[in-house]
C-alpha cells in the first residue's frame, strides 16, 4: 500500500526528479545547444541570439520598431502612460510553462526576452533546469524587467505576468514589476483585426497579418512534455525546438507591434483588411486629430460607411448635430442602402427639427428602398432597423395635426 509521501510524490513528479536533469548535462551538451550556467552552483542556464537590424520577420525589417513614436506606443496601449517612454523602453516578453492550466501547480520553466539595443535586436532565454533554483531564478526574471520601463506580450495580462506573480509569492519574491507599463499585443490586435480574422491567437495573427508561417516548429502545448522529458533524461537537446518556439514568438511580437502602427501612418495601407472605425475611435480618444482627419478622408474617397458612422455619431455626441447631420446626408444619396442613416435623419428632423414632412419623406425613402432590395432578394426576409410602418403612423398623425 502506497504511503501518503509516495502519494503526493505522484501528484509532483518533480520532486523525485531533484538534480536528474543536470547530473548528465556537460559542457560540449551546453555549447552544443548554445548555453551557459547563468548562475554559479544553480541549475540555471542562459541562451542567447543575436539578429541584426535588417532581419526580415513577418514581411518587415526589426528596424521598423525602432521607428514607433512615442504616440504610437500609447494608442498600442490605448491609453496614456504614467511615465514618459520610447519604444525601446519595452522589453519582450514570453514564458513557456509546465503546463496551460495556470495556478499554483504551474511552473514558469523558460523566460524569453527581447530588447533592441543600438545595432541589434537581443534574444535572451533563461532555461530553470531544477525545481530547487526557481526562486533564483524568478530573482533573474526580476532583475532582467526592472532593466526596463515596460513590458510588451501576447496574452501576458492574463496569463504570463498574473502566472509570474503567483510563482512569486509562493517563493515570498517581491513583485514591484507589476508597476511597470504593460502592452498587451492580444487586445491591440483584436482592437483592430478581430472584425476581419476573428480568432486573434498568435498563430492566427502570424497567418492572417504577418503572412508568416512557421517551419517545423513544435506547438506551444506540446513545449511542457518536452520540459518533462528533459527532467528524466538530462538530455538538453530536447529543449531546442522549445528555444526556437519561444524566438519566433518573440519574433512575431516585433513584427506585430510593427504591423499594427503602420495602420496609424498617412498612408493607411496594410496588408490585411483592419477596423477602421475602431481604429478612428482609438485615433480621437486619444487626440490624434490628424491622423483621424486623414482617415475620415479616406473613408470619403473609398466610400467606407462604417468610419463615417462613427465620424457623426462622435459629433452628435459632442453635440455637433449639423456636422452629424452633413454626413447621413452623404450617406443616403450613396448607391448602397445605409438604413442606419435614414433612421438618424428621420429621429432628427422629426425630434430636432420637428420638420414631420422632412421626417416622413425619409421614411417614404427608406420604404422604397427596402421593397427594391426585397425584390432582389427574393424570397430572403431583410430584418428592418426599426419599426418603420409605427413610424409612418406616427408621423402621418403629426403631419394631420
């Protein structure tokens, strides 16, 4: 019968596992993988790579990061900073885990790092190869953020960072990082891409905006078995594919934060179809009015309705009403049937107005043009934006009186 040490033994592996991933490791196995021990007497090993300047990831340059201004970099973060900061202020960051569930139970076993310094952008990877270091370990996580002002992830507010606080306290490891300003690369890109990809996980993203496909490379959840694998064997080699995993995601978190500012240029362009009526939204909260008035502009010259609805909706909020006004007018002469424009026209010269003619021509309007599209459709029932016929009613009573 199993004692109760046995049994718990069970339920953490690691524990009868003490020095068994680095009893085989040598030297030629560390330069062979391209590590070094971090830390005198601790099972803690560091790797890193160096890319230049000019290396192509995702369709751009890693140079194009250093070109983010600082305006930029607070509409990433869709909202002001408490400190002034430049783009390289903002180390990457990326941890592979024991396992996706998150919790106590979960241990951080790679930390990933990456950070522009004059003429390259630095790869650095600390690999936790024995449970009884981590608390040394987690000290050089610390010590490698407090180098910078911020930190940019994907998905690190939810999991990464929250995860990294846990395994912090549980090693009573003081936790000033979370101060720190943190940009979410997950709630930017869904801010702006998640209308036209949907799914905005990192292999999505990669696919569908950085036109990037990996080769070879082994799945984020397939990372903790070769952790574990690892640990009974002391085979280092095993954890290459893992290095490289967590590279190219770090890789593609440059890339991103690259592509996502370009849709904040004069130009507009990008290479995949983005929000631009929330990225105008994001553009005037945050009181970039040029840049919103050049894509206002665009919107007019590729007749993009969505932007222009949220143009005259900002205005009537602010209580522009005439320039609100000036915009549905625009839109209900366009060849497509914008019905939400014909129902702001009609609530405005019927409550603003009180122009109950103007009012019931708009509704005469919007009833022609919905049987012109229901004969098109044929048999297909177009679910009305309001309820026009109560409103024809209504306004034929006003008119009568």
């Amino acid at each position: 019968m199993e004692s109760i040490k046995q049994k718990l033994r069970s339920l953490h592996p690691h524990d009868s596992l003490k020095r068994a991933a680095t009893k085989h490791i040598t030297d030629e196995d560390l330069a062979k993988c391209g590590l070094v021990r971090y830390a005198d007497e601790r099972a803690i090993y560091m790797r890193e790579k160096i890319f230049p300047l000019a290396f192509l990831h995702g369709g751009v340059e890693l140079a194009a990061f250093l070109d983010i201004t600082p305006q930029d970099m607070v509409l990433m973060h869709n909202g002001q900073f408490s400190i002034p900061v430049r783009c390289t202020d903002f180390l990457f960051f990326d941890a592979e885990t024991t396992g996706l569930a998150g919790g106590s139970g979960t241990y951080i076993f790679l930390a990933g790092f990456g950070y522009f310094v004059a003429d390259c952008f630095i790869v650095r990877q600390l690999l936790l190869a024995e449970y009884r270091d981590e608390a040394a370990f987690l000290t050089e996580i610390l010590h490698m953020l407090r180098r910078f002002k911020g930190i940019l992830s994907f998905n690190g507010k939810t999991y990464d960072l929250p995860l990294l606080r846990t395994r912090c306290v549980l090693n009573k490891l003081g936790e000033d990082y979370t101060n720190m300003e943190h940009i979410d690369l997950l709630h930017h890109a869904r801010r702006l891409w998640k209308k036209s990809i949907r799914e905005c996980h990192l292999a999505n993203v990669e696919k569908r905006i950085l036109r990037f496909a990996r080769q070879d490379d082994l799945p984020g959840s397939e990372a903790p078995k070769r952790f574990f694998e690892f640990q009974r064997s002391g085979d280092v080699e095993l954890l290459l594919p893992v290095f490289k995993h967590n590279a190219i995601d770090l890789l593609s978190l440059v890339s991103i934060a690259i592509h996502s500012t370009a849709q904040f240029s004069s130009d507009m362009r990008s290479v995949a179809e983005f929000d631009k009526k929330r990225l105008y939204r994001l553009l005037v909260t945050h009181g970039d009015e040029q840049r919103a008035a050049q894509l206002i502009h665009s919107a007019l010259e590729k007749n993009e309705p969505d932007v222009l609805l949220e143009y005259a909706a900002m205005h009537k909020k602010k209580g522009d009403v005439r320039e609100a006004v000036r915009v549905w007018e625009y839109l209900s002469t366009c060849k497509k049937f914008i019905e939400v424009a014909y129902l702001e026209l009609a609530k405005y010269y019927e409550h603003i107005q009180v122009d109950y003619s103007k009012a019931l021509d708009i509704v005469n309007r919007v009833d022609r043009r919905r049987q012109i599209l229901q004969e098109l459709a044929g048999s297909v029932d177009l679910a009305p934006l309001d309820d026009w016929p109560r409103r024809r009613q209504r306004l034929l009573r006003k008119c009568a009186k």
